[in-house]
C-alpha cells in the first residue's frame, strides 16, 4: 500500500542536462517506476527527444515551467490552502483507512483547478494509480482511486468537509473510514 501514494515536487534544473529550466517553458516530466517507487525527471523537451533511454517512463506529460514566484507573493487565500495542504498531509501520513478520503479530496482539488491530471493506470485489481499536478507549484501527486461505489461517495465527502472545517480531527475519521470499510468487507 505504501508508495502508492507520493508527492513529487518539480525540478528546477532539467533532469538530463543539468541546466535551468526556463520560466513560462514547456517541460516534459516523467515518472520512472523503481522497485520502492517512482523517481520523477524533469527535462527540456529537446534533451527529451535526443537523450538515448533504456527504459519506459511508468508516466508522462508536458506542462509549462513556472518559476518559483518570489517568496512574499507565496501566501495564498486561507481557504484554498487548507484543501491543498491536507492532501499534502494525508499522502505523507499514507494511512491506508484513508484511501477513499484522499481520493475525493484530490477529485475536488481537480474540480476546483487546483489540481491537473496528467495521467491514469489500471492495475490488476481495477484500482486506478492518478498522476495529478498542481497547477502553481507544479508538484506530482501520485493517488489511487480506489474505484468508490457511487452510494458511497456522499459519505467519504463528508469527511472531507469534516476534516477541512475542522470539525473532526484526523484519527476519528481514520478510525471511521476502518469501520465503513471492514463493515463493506462483510456485506460482501
Ligand atoms: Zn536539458
């Protein structure tokens, strides 16, 4: 379960060249799957298109380079932070209760342009590996979707909505999520 779900910041140097990335400058950023993981690459499209590879990038997907902006101009309306933020934290807690509470997070992130996807893979067992980026900051998110029955969807949002307002803390919506899955387990 752990490593399927990782944040990948961007680079500011191209990955095979070693130089600067030029702001406002398409880049072509790639995850390679390693045997603990994935190890993202940003590169110039041209040092892309003619460095010589011997292996197959797990994903990939042009975007723009941004810059970091300066860093007085970094803080952002509370609100929409909050949402961001708690992905952060949620990847990096990589609880495996909350798999369905990150997933709709990351899903109203996307909705509300905060979040781009880039890509999607089937696994085996039908689950969804979903490359996300932030638009601003150009960070990868690595989620899976776990393929949430649409009965119950309104009830992982709700936590969702729970945990931003601050309504409920991390551990009791952990320890609910355990409880809705193993009693789903049980229906089946
Ligand atoms: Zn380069």
């Amino acid at each position: 379960m752990s490593q399927e779900w990782n944040i990948k910041s961007r680079g500011h140097v191209c990955s095979i060249c070693q130089k600067p990335l030029v702001d406002k400058s398409p880049v072509v950023s790639v995850l390679k799957a390693l045997p603990d993981g994935y190890e993202r690459q940003d590169c110039h499209p041209e040092c892309w298109k003619t460095n010589p590879r011997d292996w197959e990038p797990f994903s990939q997907w042009e975007g723009v380079y941004q810059a970091p902006p300066p860093p007085d101009a970094r803080k952002e309306p509370l609100k929409k932070e909050t949402a961001d933020e708690l992905l952060r934290r949620l990847i990096s807690l990589d609880d495996p209760a909350m798999k369905n509470v990150v997933y709709v997070l990351a899903v109203m992130l996307e909705r509300s342009k905060i979040l781009v996807e880039r890509d999607a893979r089937e696994q085996e067992d039908r689950t969804i590996i979903r490359v996300y980026e932030h638009r601003k900051t150009g960070e990868g998110f690595i989620v899976l979707d776990p393929r949430l029955r649409l009965e119950n969807l309104a009830d992982v949002q709700q936590q969702v909505v729970a945990l931003l307002s601050g309504t409920k803390t991390l551990g009791e919506v952990s320890a609910g999520e355990e409880n809705a899955q193993k009693n789903a387990e049980e229906k089946k």
